[in-house]
C-alpha cells in the first residue's frame, strides 16, 4: 500500500473548510448493506399470514375431533331470526328454563346439585329463641325417658332443696302439696315401702319447715285417709329432724283440733316426745283433746293411749289442777288394762303450773322486806 505525502496531507489539513466546499471536496456517505428478514423469522406477523395459519389450526382440530370424539360433533342449527318479532316478545316474561335444555338427572345427581348451589343450606343460623327452645325439648324427652312403667317420675333426678332454696314459702309449699306428697303415696301405695330417695327428698322438705307442715302434713291428715304406715313414716322424719319449736306448735295445735284418727294418735306422739317448751295454749288443746272423747260410747283404740300416756310423761307439771283432774276422771270412763295405770301414776306425782306459781308467791310474800333509812345511806 503506498501511503501519502506528508506534503499533500499537510497541505489537505490546511485549506480552509470553505474552499474545500467550494472545490467540492465533500465526503460522501458510505453506503450499507440491508439485511433483509425472511418471514419465519420477523416477529411481527402480516394479516395474511396470521389468516392461513389459523385456518389450517381449525382444520386440524375438526380432523381430532371427527376421530377421537365423534359423541361430541354437534349438528349446526341455524334459526331464522325475524326481527319483528323480537319487538312483539319483549312483553313477554322469560324464565332461566328458557335456556335450559330438558336434561335427564337422576336424584344423586340432583342432590349433588342442589349441594353445589346451596353450599350454606346446611349452616343456618340459630336465635337465642330456638335455642332456649331446642334445650326445652330435650330437657323434655329425658324426662320422658326417665318415667317408669307406671308413668312416674323416678324422684332421684328431681332434687326437693333446689325448690326449697330458690322458691319462694307459698311456691314451696305448692310444690311439696302437689308434686312431692301425691309421689310419696304412690309409692306407699304400690310398694309398700318408701324408696331411699323418696325419704331423703321427704326431709330436704324440711329446709321450709312452714311449707313443710302446711304442704305436707296438714293436707295429709286433713284429708282423713292417711294410713298408719303413711303416718310412721312421714313422722319418723319429725322425730329424726331438727325443726323450729313455732312450727312444731303451730302443727300440734292443728293437729288437736282434728277430729280422731289413728294417725293423728301417731303424729301427736311424735310432737310430744321431742320435749319442746311448748305455750300453754298449745298444752291446753292437747288436754281438750284427750278430755272431749270422756262420753264417747266407743272404747279408744290403743294409740290414743299412748299419745295420753306420752302427754302424762312429758308435760305433767305444766298442766292445771283442774285439767289434772278432769284427766283422771276420764280415766275413769276410758281405760285400758296395761297403760291407764301408768298414766294415772304420772298425773298423781305431777306438781301442777298454778300450785307452783302460788307457792312461788308465798315465798316471795314470806320474805322479809329490807327497809333503808337515812343513815343506811350516809345521809346524817
């Protein structure tokens, strides 16, 4: 390569870039090469070619289809649509059955589906109300799951204190006249005994001494049936119990101004023998009790003499003289061979209430009277 003249490219670096314009001496763009991108290769593709090849991708998909899937080939059905007619049914009401074809599903199938549309059917929601209810009617069903064969409540899953705690007096006393008592004569009644439970409710009644005797032991001797077994039974539990000495004189004083029973003998006795300081009006009852059968024609039965000899025995000195000696003129005319003689001992050695109020007066009278001067209290 044969390289310049320092003189001649000296002299090309100094002329002045106007008269190179004005020679002409301007250098010309090299031209480049195109590289031209076949079809396959451009990424963007024309309409027509994006046309042919969409065709051909149908056409092959109807191909699998006719061979694989020949059930899944639906014939085209073309309707003809009048356009002035879809203005005449616009009025007319449309229904989702409308664009539903009449399939045939069978009732698994059906409650699949019903299911699947209804996800939450299950999960409803549930007010206080239904639920206060729903517990009400099982509370329902176990207590008639609980009856026996004679459609009575089994008394071990009924609890007497919770009524006696939370009831009120008059509510208690409803409860054990028309629910507890008529229970415990049942069951006197068919068995002949009474049950453990039946007797530990019979004296959780006593927590309401009041309603106790008022709902219990009352109407039971009111109603003038009461059997000797129902009478030592229920007055076992008195005997056995702690219960207050009001209660236990108002019961008495009801009891003496009974007519007689037999039972009346019993609970009378079972008063009697608990030793309380009872009031001299509930006393004086208990002696006019004994005192109005002295003209009775029959001869008492034995239970009114020991109620009288009991009487004898416990309450001798708070007795009158007089009542002291009507009750041994009624000895006279009701006796019987073993007890009146015992009872007629105790009323001869009884120290009558108003010879010893008397003689408590004679000795304070007796006493001699203390008279205090001024000097006895330094006054001089």
């Amino acid at each position: 390569m044969v390289k310049p003249k320092k003189s001649k490219l000296a002299s090309t670096k100094n002329v002045a870039l106007v008269k190179q314009l004005a020679e002409g001496k301007v250098t010309k763009r090299k031209s480049k090469e195109k590289v031209q991108l076949r079809a396959e290769e451009s990424s963007v593709l024309d309409s027509k070619t994006s046309k042919k090849i969409l065709a051909a991708a149908k056409a092959q998909q109807l191909e699998f289809n006719e061979d694989n899937f020949p059930s899944l080939e639906r014939k085209r059905t073309y309707a003809n649509i009048n356009i002035g007619e879809g203005i005449d049914d616009e009025s007319k009401d449309v229904t989702e059955n409308d664009f539903m074809d009449n399939l045939e599903i069978g009732e698994e199938d059906a409650k699949a589906f019903e299911r699947f549309q209804n996800p939450q059917e299950g999960k409803r929601t549930l007010k206080l109300s239904d639920i206060i209810m729903e517990k009400i009617q099982e509370k329902q069903q176990d207590i008639q799951s609980k009856l026996t064969e004679d459609g009575s409540l089994k008394i071990e899953d009924v609890d007497p204190s919770i009524f006696c705690s939370v009831l009120s007096h008059a509510m208690a006393q409803r409860f054990f006249n028309l629910v507890l008592l008529p229970r415990i004569r049942d069951d006197l009644c068919e068995y002949k005994k009474l049950n453990m439970h039946l007797y530990n409710a019979l004296k959780k009644a006593l927590f309401k001494p009041a309603a106790f005797m008022k709902g219990i032991i009352l109407p039971l001797l009111e109603a003038g049936d009461c059997t000797l077994r129902e009478a030592i039974i229920f007055g076992s539990v008195i005997a056995r119990s702690s219960i207050p000495v009001l209660h236990s004189s108002a019961c008495l004083l009801k009891i003496c101004e009974m007519g007689y029973t037999g039972a009346n003998s019993i609970f009378i006795r079972y008063f009697l023998d608990k030793r309380y300081a009872l009031p001299y009006r509930v006393i004086d009852a208990a002696v006019f009790h004994f005192i109005r059968f002295e003209n009775d024609k029959l001869e008492m039965p034995v239970l009114w003499h020991q109620s009288l000899l009991t009487f004898a025995q416990r309450y001798k000195n708070d007795i009158s003289s007089e009542q002291k000696e009507a009750l041994l003129n009624l000895l006279r005319k009701q006796s019987h061979p073993k007890i009146t003689p015992e009872i007629r001992r105790e009323l001869l050695a009884a120290s009558c209430r108003d010879v010893e109020m008397m003689e408590c007066d004679n000795e304070i009278t007796a006493l001699p009277v203390e008279i205090y001067t001024d000097k006895d209290v330094c006054y001089e």
